[in-house]
C-alpha cells in the first residue's frame, strides 16, 4: 500500500470522526433543554400548583391511597424517577456492549422521554397524577439515553482529544439550555402580551421542551454509527440479566479494576456536592438572601451561559495540565466560591449573580472533564455498562448532600450553615481523587495513556 494511499485512508479516518463527534455535540444540544427549563425551572413550581389544586383540606393527594402532602409530590417523584432509572440502566447498557446496537436504544430512550415531555401540555387542572407519570417517564428516559450517549466518547474521540471533545459536548449543552431559556422567559414573563394564560405559558414552555428534544435528536441518528458486535462476542458475553443482577454483575466486574472505583467512588462524593449546590442555590437565594424569582431565575441564565465558557475553558486547562489536576483546581474553587457564598449579604442580588458566575465557571468543566477521565478508565468494550454506573453515581446517588442541607438546617435553622456544610463533599472529594493514580488506573483498564492526564 503507498503512502499516498495510507495518507488518504488516514485523512478520510479522521473526517469521518470530527463528523461523529459534531453529531454527538448535538444530543447534548437536544436533552440539556429538558434539565433547564423543564427541570430547574418551570416544572417543580408548577407540579406542586396542580397537585395543590387536587389536594384534600388537610394539604394531602393521595396517589394509589397514599396520603402525600401535596409539597412533596415532586420530590417524590424524581426520586421514584431515579429508581426506575437505576433499575433500567444496567440492562440497556449491557445491552448495547453485547449487541453493539447503541443508536436504535439512544433512539428509544430519547423519543420516549421527549414524548412524555411534549405530553406535559396536557397537565392542567388537577392532574397531578399524570404529571407525576410523565416525570417518571422523562426523567428515567434522559438517565438512559445519557448513560448511552456518554458511552460513545471513547469511541468517537481519541485519547488526545477526548477531553476537548467531552468539553464542547457540555458547551453545547449549556449554550441550548441558555438559549431556550430565554425564549421560554419572554414567553412566560410576556404572556398576556401573548394572550396566553400563566398556566398555559408554563404548559408551552414545557411541551416545547420535549419537541425540541426529539427534533434535535435527529442529528446524533444520522451521524452516529454502532460498532457491531461479532455474533462470537455476543455469545461469549452470555444473555441478558434483569436490572438489578445486571448492576451486580458490573459491580462484580468493576472490582477487578480497583482503581476505576476508586475514581467513581471520588466523582460520587464531589458530584453530589455539584448536584446539591445546584438544586438548593434558589432556596438559599429565596430564604436566607430574600431574592425575588427574577432575580434567582436570571441567576438561572448566568450559570447556563457562563458554564459554555467554562467548559470550554478548562478543556483548554487540562490540555496543559491535565484532566485530573484540572479538576482537582475546580473542587478548589467549588470550595472558594461556597465560602464566599457564607458571607453574602441578605438583599444584595448584585452579589448573589457574582457567586452564581463563579458556579457557572466551574460547574461545565468539572463535569465535562470527570466524564472524560472516566472514559479513559473503562475497559474495551463495556463503555455502556461502566457509563450506566458512571451515570447512576451523577443521577441516582446524589441524595447524601441535600440530606446533610437539610439536616444542618433542621439543626441550625440557618441556610448559611447548611450551605457551607457542603464543602466537605469538596475537600473529600479532592483527597479521594487526589490518590487515584490515573495513569495506572488506564494502563490496567487496557487503554492508552495519553500523554498529559
């Protein structure tokens, strides 16, 4: 074969990998939409009114004969969502290691969920009950089409390039979630301009959600491919077990790679910081800082977009220093910008977008590039069934840090106490990660080292 042959078959290679990874930038694009403004901002508050609108004189629902305060239905049910994922998830990632057959279940998930997000229009009046469905639905849907999305980074990108592209990934995440948003605030904040009711904004903003998801979605399907499994390595690979074996088989096999866990056990610590510092920030902004909902949803939008900067930002770090020294800097400034959050002062909202800046710098980086050190720590062959654990560590694992929130608070009855609780996920975090040597971690995963991690 002539060189100019090997040349050609090389550069041909490498389009068609920078033409996977654009498309693989694009679920990211499609889904983030639905953690934004579905998520973290329009659905809870307005669950909670319709399943207040369907409760009892004493404030109780009662789903399934269960008396349920009808504050506390949408927590329960992202929590119920989160089971229903961790049962899920195991079985469709060994799946697609066995068969190779990634797209078809990407597809299924993702269609499942933006349809039940779509369907969110029809959640009016007191129909708590389907609203809480098709959280379930949505919720568990994203885990897994995220678990099999994630799963494709280590074979889409090579080991020089993977946390670049993992970074851009999230960075294309963050931009959609900002830009919908702000759609979807004008819409919401302009209604009557619109001459829509309050409620059926919500309900816009939400079903819109779930149609931008699935349309989006199209463009990973066209450009991803699978890697076929031969039908000897499927037969070696043995038959699918249910959920909850399935997690305990990978388990199993994860223990002969003790340092990848200790890496996951690491990210399961800092992440439920991450997670948790998320979820609460607008409870701390509304009730120890006295911010009004502009405020704390402007909050909203700062950390979305100022998080493409940082995912972009600190993919360029960890090229000149390293994945792992760079997100050990980004618990050091998790830490800080906690701190500095202690001392805000009460109705200063000027202060409060600075610690949201700061969250917003750090929160797309830390991420992006835990998922991309995490891809060089996967054997061959099982990435869906070791990014199945990874996704369940992000999503199904992140309960100890709103349990100390609430519990310091419960305590304290002060938010600032709880708030810098958290720190201790951060500076665990940092030791744990700290002692991991990664670049053993990779040699005895059966991967190549690059040469800066």
């Amino acid at each position: 074969m002539g060189t100019d042959t090997v040349r050609t078959e090389a550069a041909d290679e490498a389009a068609g990998r920078k033409r996977e990874q654009r498309g693989w930038y694009f679920y990211d694009w499609a889904c983030s939409v639905y953690s934004t403004s579905v998520l973290t901002v329009f659905l809870g508050p307005y669950l909670t009114s319709v399943a207040e609108e369907a409760a009892d004189a004493d404030g109780f629902v009662h789903p399934l004969g269960i008396p349920v305060r009808a504050g506390s239905f949408f927590a329960y049910s992202v929590s119920l969502s989160v089971i229903v994922a961790v049962l899920v998830m195991p079985l469709v990632g060994a799946a697609a290691d066995r068969t190779g057959r990634k797209k078809p279940l990407l597809a299924a998930a993702a269609y499942v969920g933006a349809t039940a997000t779509a369907c969110m229009f029809f959640l009016d009046g007191d129909r708590y009950l389907l609203g809480g469905l098709l959280l379930i639905v949505a919720n568990a849907a994203q885990s897994v089409s995220m678990m099999l999305y994630n799963s494709y980074l280590p074979q889409i990108a090579p080991v020089e390039e993977r946390d670049a592209v993992s970074s851009r990934g999230w960075a294309f995440g963050y931009a959609a979630g900002s830009l919908v948003l702000v759609v979807n605030l004008v819409l919401y904040t302009a209604h009557d301009s619109f001459g829509l009711s309050e409620s059926m904004a919500v309900r816009v903003c939400l079903a819109s959600a779930g149609l931008w998801w699935g349309a989006f979605t199209l463009v990973p399907l066209r450009r991803l491919r699978d890697r076929r499994a031969t039908a000897e390595e499927v037969a070696a690979k043995g038959a699918s077990a249910p959920g909850l074996r399935q997690l305990a088989a990978t388990v199993r096999d994860m223990r002969r790679h003790p340092l990848t866990l200790s890496f996951l056990l690491a990210y399961l610590v800092y992440n439920d910081g991450i997670q948790t510092v998320i979820s609460q920030a607008s409870v701390y902004g509304s009730e120890e800082l006295g911010l009004g909902q502009s405020t704390l949803i402007g909050a909203v939008l700062l950390v979305q977009v100022l998080a493409v900067a940082g995912a972009l930002g600190m993919g360029r770090l960890a090229r000149v220093y390293g994945a792992k020294r760079t997100i050990l800097g980004s618990l050091v400034a998790w830490t800080v910008t906690l701190a500095a959050g202690y001392f805000l002062p009460a109705g200063a909202p000027v202060w409060f977008f600075v610690l949201a800046a700061g969250i917003g710098l750090v929160l797309g980086g830390s991420q992006a590039l835990s998922r991309s050190l995490f891809s060089h720590l996967v054997p061959p062959g099982k990435e869906a069934e070791y990014f199945s654990a990874y996704e369940m560590s992000d999503r199904g694992m992140s309960w100890l840090g709103p349990l100390l929130f609430g519990i310091t608070y419960q305590l304290t009855g002060s938010y600032r106490d709880a708030i810098i609780s958290l720190v201790i996920f951060f500076v665990l975090g940092f030791a744990l990660l700290a002692r991991v040597p990664v670049g053993q971690a990779i040699r005895d995963a059966g991967n190549p080292v690059p040469e800066r991690i």
